[in-house]
C-alpha cells in the first residue's frame, strides 16, 4: 500500500527536469552503496573482504591485470607469510612501475597479459602507467579520454602458465584487464576445477568489448560456483538469478565461489 503511494506520488511530481535530475542522482547514490559504480578503486570497492575467505598455510594468488601493483599490495597487506601472489602485466613500463613499487619475496612478476591463447596483441591506453589499458581500443570520448597509445604485449593462457611453472592450484584469481575477464578465464580451462575463488570488475569497459553480465552469470553457473556482488561495505551480496537490472556498466566487483569455500 505504502509502495502504491509512492509511486503514485512519484508519479505526479515527476514530470520535469529537476525532478527527473533528482531521481537520477538517488538511483547513483542507491546503486554505489549496492557495490554497482564504486568499485574504481581498492579502498572503495569493499573487495579486501575477499581475503578474509582464504584458508590454508600456501595460499596462491593470480593478480590477472596488475597495473602498477595496488591489489597486490594490499594482497600483500592481508596474507599470511607463506602465500605467494603472482602478477601479470603486459605494459612494459607499467611493468617497471609495478616492480619497483613493491619489494617483497612473496611476490612474483610477470611481463605478459593473460587471456583465452597465446598470442601477440595490440595493447592500448590514454597514458603511461593507466588502469585502462585494454586489448581493445576503446571509445571514451564522452570522458573527454582518447586511447592514442599502444604496444605490442605478449599474451599467454593461465593453463600454460601454470603447467610450466608447476602450479597445481589457485586459491584466488583476481582478473581486471577491461573487458577481456572472460578471455582469461576461458583460458583457464584445465585449472579452473581446481580455483576456488574468482574476483572479477565489470563495467564501461564491457560496453567496448561486447561482453555483459549476463555472459558472466552462465560461465559461472555452469562451473556450479556461486556469484557475490562486493558492496562498499565488504559485504558480498549473492546473486540468486540473473536480472537485466545488473547490467550495470559502471564499475562492479564481484566474487564467485563454490558453496563449500
């Protein structure tokens, strides 16, 4: 009853454009606090709640999309003294950045991008050390940025990784690599039963890339894992069934894993 008046009154209100630029500044501020938009960054993503569901002594961590080393930081920051996280970046000089910022034994760094072959791309981006680097030049002229760099990176596949340098397991994947989340896990195919938990960003970059939400939401039922939105607040909402509503191209972390992790 309460609902129906709402929206009646809503309703008659509603029919101008300062009331329609109000609606759209409550349904930003309604969307950032469930997770949807604030996921830009480490400290205001909630995403650090992740660490809090690793277990065991030699936990294993992939950090797919590394830039300049701030997951790995705080991966860092929040695993025990015999983990060991792994870092791939394919910018050469972002690369550099990467190494020289962080200095510890338990990390290890790798100068190529992951996706679903092997391979020589083109990767491109608005800046030296950007966070939008992306395999696919993207289009964000309306944010007044222009893709006018690129290089040639190397690209291999987790599975080849992983049998050549004899990783039998991975506790937590961390992919960020705009737009391309699902090359990388479809490159992933031989480990994948054996990864317990994946954390993936969703966003603008999709928008370039053709991929939506939806395609995530069946690769991961079909894995029989369970997928969380993260919220600011660390708190990892699950997504009982899919909904066109989450097809929200703003950026969004999300967590999915199998029931028993």
């Amino acid at each position: 009853m309460m609902y129906d008046k709402l929206k009646l009154f809503l309703f008659i209100i509603s029919g101008n454009g300062l009331i329609q630029n109000m609606l759209e500044k409550l349904v930003f501020l309604c969307e950032y606090f469930m997770g949807m938009g604030s996921g830009s960054t480490t400290s205001s993503s909630g995403e650090k709640c992740v660490f809090n569901l690793l277990k065991g002594d030699t936990i294993i961590v992939f950090d797919v999309g590394a830039n300049q080393g701030q997951f790995a930081r705080e991966a860092l920051d929040n695993v025990n003294a015999t983990a060991t996280i792994y870092s791939f970046e394919p910018s050469q000089s972002t690369y550099e950045m990467m190494k020289k910022n962080i200095k510890d034994k338990r990390h290890h760094t790798f100068n190529i991008g992951l996706g679903k072959s092997k391979s020589i791309m083109n990767l491109y981006y608005d800046d030296i050390g950007s966070g939008l680097a992306s395999l696919t030049k993207r289009d964000l002229a309306s944010h007044d940025i222009v893709f006018n760099k690129s290089e040639e990176v190397t690209i291999d596949t987790i599975d080849n990784f992983c049998e050549e340098n004899k990783i039998e397991y991975i506790d937590l994947l961390k992919i960020d690599v705009e737009g391309h989340e699902l090359d990388v896990l479809n490159g992933a195919t031989s480990i994948f039963e054996k990864t317990k938990i994946v954390m993936f960003e969703f966003g603008g970059c999709n928008i370039d890339t053709r991929t939506y939400f939806k395609d995530f939401y069946k690769f991961f039922l079909e894995k029989d894992m369970i997928l969380y939105r993260i919220t600011p607040s660390g708190y990892l909402h699950r997504i009982e069934q899919y909904k066109e509503l989450y097809e929200q191209f703003t950026t969004t972390n999300f967590v999915a894993k199998r029931e028993n992790e």
